[in-house]
C-alpha cells in the first residue's frame, strides 16, 4: 500500500522593502506604530570604511539605500516573538499574486509603489503535520514614509538596512529570498524587468 506524504502549495511571504530614511531611530523599543527602530540585539552596523563619498552603486551594493521591515508575531499567535515578513494562505479563487496583495494590505497596512515576484519558493517541512509547504514570494517595494498598522497577529514593527537583514530572518528559505531581492530588484539586477509585475514592465517607474 502506497503511502503518500502531504504537499500544500497554499502559502505566500511578502518582503517589504523602503528607501532608507537618513535619520534613524536610536537602538530601543521596537516600532509599535508608525516609526520602528533597530532593535533586539540588530543595531545599525557602523558605516563600511570608504574613500570619499561613495559611488551611487557602492551604496546599492552595501545596503544603504534601503531597509526591510519585520513584524513581531504576537506571542499567543504561532511561533509568537520571532521576527517575520508578510506571511498568509492563498483563498479559494485567488491567485497567488492577489493573495500578496491582500495579506499585505491586511498585516501592515500597505499598498505597494512596485510589486514583484521572486524566483526563489520556499519549500519546507513540518513534521507535527507530515506537510511539505510551498510558499511563493515576493517583494513590495514601499514609499519611505509608508505607514505601518499592524493587524492582531503581530505586535511590533522595525527596520532594518538591507545589509543586515538577511541573518535576522528564522529560515533558510527566507534568507535566500533577501538576497535574491538584493541581487536582482535592488540592484537592477538581469532579470529584475521579468520579475515586476506593478507597474507592468516596460512602464515608468
């Protein structure tokens, strides 16, 4: 008797990302509404040493032009006090992309200025379950004065520059798609135009 295991293809992560502010937050309390901060331990690296100012690319390069946000999962919620992206399940009807959307604008809040899919999907296993999950991801690039309201699933809110995101995130699956972000939609990347799915490529950014 053949026995199968259990695969569901019913979940999305959304990585958000903003210009980077100029003035940041002193390390502390984390955002809990519209701010946020560098906080738990993950402080603003000092500045990487460099010649004079540094070149338009060097900045991409290093981080500094922009930061990705975090929420905090509320701690009666599953894996309650770790720090996460926009996670949801695709509803019955929806595509995967109007699923991102809607969770996006559900946990935080936020519409997108430019919204694009990631090549990466991040497939794992939870045993408790016998579950192998696919989740598709994306990125939401944000304005930098985004308004951050989180709904009751999370409790807290921070920044953090692209340079030090990708080791605060829990799991492996997340941290490629950091720094898949990093090198093809930040950087304009080659594929970063085959990527965008708002505004339709080939359009004014």
């Amino acid at each position: 008797m053949e026995i199968l295991m259990n695969v569901r293809h019913d979940l999305i992560a959304v990585f958000i990302v903003r210009e980077t502010h100029n003035n940041f937050p002193s390390p502390g309390t984390p955002g809990e509404g519209e701010g946020g901060g560098f906080s738990g331990g993950l402080e603003k690296p000092p500045p990487l040493p460099s010649p004079g100012v540094p070149e338009e690319g060097e900045k991409f390069a290093r981080g500094e032009k922009y930061e990705f946000l975090q929420m905090r999962r509320a701690a009666s919620d599953y894996l309650g006090g770790s720090w996460q992206t926009v996670l949801g399940q695709i509803e019955t009807g929806e595509t995967a992309v109007a699923a991102a959307l809607r969770e996006l604008k559900e946990e935080v809040g936020l519409v997108p200025l430019e919204f694009y899919q990631l090549d990466q999907v991040s497939v794992f296993f939870i045993a408790s379950r016998d579950t192998i999950y696919h989740c598709v991801q994306f990125c939401a690039v944000v304005s930098a004065d985004a308004k951050i309201t989180l709904n009751e699933e999370h409790d807290a809110f921070r920044w953090l520059a692209a340079n030090e995101a990708e080791p605060a995130f829990l799991w492996p699956g997340d941290r490629q798609g950091v720094r898949e972000i990093l090198s093809q939609i930040l950087t304009n990347g080659p594929s970063k135009s085959h990527m965008r799915i708002m505004p339709p490529a080939g359009s004014e950014l």
